[in-house]
C-alpha cells in the first residue's frame, strides 16, 4: 500500500463519515513531526526537545 493511497483513503474516510474535527489533529500531528525530523541534526534540537 502506497502512501497516496493511504492519504486519499483518509480523504474519502473524511468525505464520507463527515469527521473534518480530524483534520487539524492530524494537521497538528505531521507538523510535530516534521518539526522534530527536521531540526534532529541542527544546532535548535535541544531547544525543541525542552518545549516538550
């Protein structure tokens, strides 16, 4: 299974049982993450480890 699949199943999984509150929870999720992938190897990744 694809990651495109998985990302347009969720979109029709959203269309049709009508859970938009979803979407800024996962919004909010992959941008933490992407947050702490990317700032891993930096010289700010103790910064962002001591908000949490």
């Amino acid at each position: 299974m694809s990651k495109l699949s998985i990302i347009a199943e969720f979109w029709d999984f959203l269309k049709v049982r009508k859970k938009w509150w979803l979407t800024p929870i996962v919004l909010v999720l992959l941008s933490l993450g992407a947050l702490l992938v990317l700032t891993e190897g930096s010289a700010v990744a103790p910064f962002i480890y001591s908000l949490f």
